[in-house]
C-alpha cells in the first residue's frame, strides 16, 4: 500500500472501531434505562430500535454524499455527531429526551459505513485485506464499548460513562482533518477526481455534480438495483435482523443462562456473565480477518450461504447448550462471535461485486439501511419476544432468519 492508501486504511478502521464502541455500548446500558425510566424490555426495545433504525435508514442519504462530496469532512461530522449525541444521552432527564438523543446518535453514526467502505472500495488495491483490517477494528470497538461501558458503570452511574464515551470521538475530529488524502488522485471519490472521465464524476448520475433531488435519487436506486445487487441486497437484510436480534438483548440473556457468581473487585459487586457478552465480540475480531482473507479466495456468496447455515445451526443448538452447562454456554457463544461477524466482510465484498464504481457509495448506503435500517426490527422482535414469549421464541425467530438468508444466496449463485 502506498501512502494514501496507509492514510486510507487508518482513517477507516479507526472510524469503524469508534462507530462500534457507540453502538454495542448501547446493550450494556440498557438495563440502567429500564431502571432509570421504569419500562418494560419490550419499549425499551422500540426506543433503542428507533435510534438504531436511524443509524441505518440514515446511510441512504449518505451514500449519495459519498459519491458527490469528499470524504474526510463527512467522517468528522460522523464523530462529532455522535459524541455530541452521548453527551445528550448522559444528561436525559425523561424517556422521551433519551428518544431524541438516540435518533441524533443514530444520524450522525449513518454517515460513517458507506462513506469508509466507499472510499476502501475505491481507493485501496487490496480491497479484502484492507476489510480485514476494517472489519477487526471494528470488533475491537464492539469489544472496547461494551468493556469499557461495563467498567465505568460498575465505578459511577451510567450518566458518566455515557459521557465519558464521547470523549474519544470528540478527540478524533481534528486527528482526521489532518490525515494527508488527496482524494483527486482516488477514481469516483466524491465525485472530486480530476480526471473527468465518467467513473470520477458519477456520470450517468443525474444529480453527480448538483443537489440530491428526488427525481435523481430515483434514477441511481434503479440502476443500483437494476442487477443482482436487489438479490443481494434481500440477504442484507435478513444479515441486519439477525445481527440485531441477537445483540442488542443478549447480554441480559448471558446472565440469565450463566452459573457465573458475581466477583467482588475492589470493593464494587462484577457479574462475569456480562464480560462473556464482551468476550464472545472480542472473537469476532478472528472471524473478521477470516471473513477478509475468505473473501479474496472463494466466491464471496458461497462463503455468506455457508456463515449463515452456521448461524441457523447455533440458533437452533444456543439453548441447549445455555441450558447444559457453563462450558457449552461458553462455547455456543464464542461459535456466534466467531460467525456472526466472519460473515461481514463477506457480505461487504458481494455487494461491491454486484456494484459500479459510480454508485458503489450508494451501494453501501442501501446496504447498512438494510442492516441497521430494516434490521433494528430484530432489536423490536427481540424485546417483543423477551416479554410475552421466551428466549426460545427468539432464538428460533433467529434460525428462521438465517436459513432464509442461506437459501436467497443460494439463489443469487444460480442466477450469476
């Protein structure tokens, strides 16, 4: 890699661990929100869905700002956002208000997927090892948010730590500014190259060099969606509500399984069933890289048809095993970390080669408004299921997600 792309790459995985720590500190503080504002795990359910559904439906308008405008202020406004939101969240003095501050968070955090995989897309030459490195900074940011959100509240009240949570992005904002990117030099990147051919202006986009009017958003989805990418695109989906589904509760759930005692440390009371929940992202990195090097040596649908029959499979045997013991709890749960996140930069890498360069941001923001859009319907399910039916209600709901999401790529195989 040469020097942009070096700039590139670290740009892009540190955005993607800071987005993560936001998101999967979320889980950690819910039960704090249900205590704090005396509701059920059903509307505590809606309240973060919303916010997460946000942080998907969002990245539509911000895949089209990622193929018209360059990339480094977008990320910034990104980091800024969210922080700004955490520091909202710590002061809520009602439901409603921590609503608002969510839907804010969920905003600001859209603009960060399909701008950074955009630019990796079309700015690094070794696109999978550089989602590689993207995908396990992020899951270290998976892993650091909950960890460090589960030792700030074992110390102080959940308003400080979700204050404390904002000071790295805070900090990162003037770091990125200063990153040396030319992004003339990078083909397509926000529609700034100097070139002028018809790949670095988005030409055939009739609003690539002007505002997003609504007559020219119409004409980029029908021609993101005139290929395989609509195929593609139904996977997403069903990737987002599982992945919901199976997060956003699960640290709860973790103790309700485990034998685990509570350990006094230095004099405050720590469930190490939580830190499994920590532990179990903490894998996920592994199945990242895993995920990036499959990804430049097998067609990228056999590797998503085959993670997602591993997940309906781990659904399926989760409360057996939760049931059975500590070590079979263990392993199930490191088995979802490992799979559940292998299977991203996969799925990242079909949707690049079901897409052209010219609407390839636009690609990745129908992406994550799948995912994290349509998908925070997982984290509703999940809080439905928890309160008038029962964990193994949601974990077959789960299985039923992946084995639909394995049989549409087994489709789209026979159709390439």
């Amino acid at each position: 890699m040469d020097a942009t792309e070096r700039s590139i790459v670290g740009m892009t995985t540190t955005g993607h661990a800071l987005v993560h720590t936001f998101e999967l500190s979320i889980p950690v503080l819910i039960s704090s929100w249900v205590a704090q504002f005396d509701v059920t795990l059903s509307t505590i359910g809606l309240v973060v869905g919303a916010g997460y559904a946000l942080f998907g439906f969002g990245s539509l308008p911000a895949g089209l700002l990622s193929d018209r405008y360059p990339t480094k202020p977008l990320i910034a406004a990104c980091f800024a956002g969210m922080s700004l939101a955490f520091l909202a969240i710590s002061v809520a003095p009602t439901l409603p208000v921590l609503v608002i501050a969510l839907l804010c968070w969920g905003l600001a955090a859209s603009i960060y997927h399909p701008v950074g995989l955009s630019i990796i897309s079309r700015g690094v030459s070794q696109q999978g090892k550089a989602l590689g490195y993207h995908g396990i900074a992020g899951n270290i940011g998976i892993a650091l948010g909950p960890l460090v959100t589960l030792i700030l509240i074992s110390a102080f009240d959940w308003r400080v730590a979700a204050a404390a949570l904002a000071i790295p992005g805070l900090i990162a904002v003037p770091l990125i500014l200063r990153l040396g990117i030319d992004e003339g030099e990078i083909p397509g990147a926000g529609g700034v190259a100097s070139s002028g051919g018809s790949e670095a202006t988005g030409s055939g986009d009739p609003a690539a060099n002007g505002g997003i009017s609504l007559s020219g958003f119409g004409q980029l989805a029908r021609r993101t969606f005139s290929g395989l990418f609509v195929i593609v695109f139904i996977i997403v989906v069903f990737e987002g509500l599982y992945y919901r589904g199976a997060l956003t509760f699960l640290p709860d759930l973790l103790g309700d399984f485990s034998t685990f005692d509570t350990v006094d440390f230095f004099g405050q009371q720590l469930d190490p069933s939580r830190y499994l929940y920590v532990g179990l992202l903490t894998v996920g990195i592994g199945g990242q890289y895993t995920g990036g090097w499959l990804s430049d040596r097998i067609d990228p649908t056999v590797g998503v048809t085959i993670a997602f029959v591993a997940l309906a499979t781990i659904a399926l045997l989760f409360i057996p095993a939760a049931t059975a013991g500590l070590v079979p709890l263990v392993l199930v749960s490191v088995l979802l970390g490992f799979v559940i996140f292998g299977e991203q930069p996969l799925l990242q890498a079909a949707v690049a080669q079901h897409s052209t360069a010219d609407t390839r941001g636009s690609s990745y923001g129908f992406m994550y408004a799948g995912v994290f859009g349509v998908g925070a319907l997982g984290a509703v399910v999940t809080g439905f299921l928890l309160t008038y039916a029962s964990p193994s209600a949601l974990f077959g709901f789960l299985a039923l997600i992946a084995l639909s999401a394995a049989a549409t790529a087994v489709f789209l195989y026979t159709r390439m």
